[in-house]
C-alpha cells in the first residue's frame, strides 16, 4: 500500500528543490561570469581553481539538497509491505518492521507519528512528515490538507490494526 503526501504538498516540496538548483546555479554563473563575460558551461574549462572551489564550496551544497528534494517529493509518504513500513521523508526513509508497528498517533500540535516496539521491547516512534502540519500553517490551507491527512493516517492505522490480528 502507497500512502503519498497532499499533491500540494509534494508540489511545495519539487518547488522548494527547484529553488535551490536555482540557487545553486546563480552563484555558479556569478562566480563564473568575471570580466570578460563568458557563459557557465564553456567557462568551466577555463575557470581558474579559485572559481572552481568557490563554486564548489557554495553551489554543490546548494544543488545537492534540491536535487534530492526534487527526486524525494515523488515518494514523500509511507509506504507499506508485508515485512516493512517506509517512511519515505523529505531526505530519508526510515523503515520500521511490520511485525512491530504498534500504531499511529495524531499530536495535539498536529503532527502524526507512527510508534513501534523496538528490538528490546521498549516503545519508539517517528514522525510521519508527509502527514503532519507545521503549526503555523494557515486555516484556508489547512482546510484541505488536514482531512487528507487524516484519511491517510486512518488508512495506515487500519492496515497496522489488520496485520496485528492476524
């Protein structure tokens, strides 16, 4: 079972990544672009090491995250097998056996989380992301995220309850 994010939600987060690419892209032809004007992709090859490393130094960090919050926005969600529970959040996954999920809770704040025993017995949990809201998120915005995310907690929560009466 795939339970992926609000659409709107897995758009902000392409946008976000799309901004830092473009971010990263400034600097690069910033730095890139000296006196004399030339453009990024042929200038690489006559670029002094300075301009190479303060590209690197700044761009790189910039593009790299946007890059994966780009590829990340297509799987943000959970997705469930029979063996495991993936949580797919913005730059990791986390996943949690299937056998030891205990349930998912909705804070007061609005986040959701799914908890499960650990190897030892003890309880653990982590937040689900996808399905939480930051709590300054504003009322019209919040009237159509806040019932899809129910829906999907609902959902995960009655697949954890089916596998735990088998």
């Amino acid at each position: 079972m795939k339970l992926r994010a609000h659409p709107i939600v897995r758009g902000c987060l392409a946008l976000a990544g799309l901004v830092y690419i473009g971010l990263g892209m400034l600097w690069a032809t910033t730095v890139m672009n000296g006196a004399d004007g030339r453009s990024l992709p042929e200038d690489l090859a006559l670029a002094s090491s300075a301009e190479l490393v303060a590209v690197a130094v700044v761009s790189v960090p910039l593009a790299a995250p946007g890059v994966l919050m780009l590829l990340r926005a297509y799987f943000y969600g959970v997705t469930c097998t029979p063996d495991v529970i993936k949580v797919h959040n913005m730059l990791w996954t986390r996943r949690v056996p299937a056998g030891r999920a205990v349930e998912v809770r909705r804070t007061v704040t609005g986040k959701t989380d799914l908890w499960w025993k650990g190897r030892n017995g003890w309880p653990r949990w982590g937040r689900i992301s996808a399905f939480s809201l930051p709590f300054g998120v504003r009322r019209y915005v919040r009237q159509w995220l806040e019932p899809y995310n129910e829906r999907r907690a609902g959902m995960l929560r009655q697949w954890i309850d089916e596998r735990r009466r088998r």
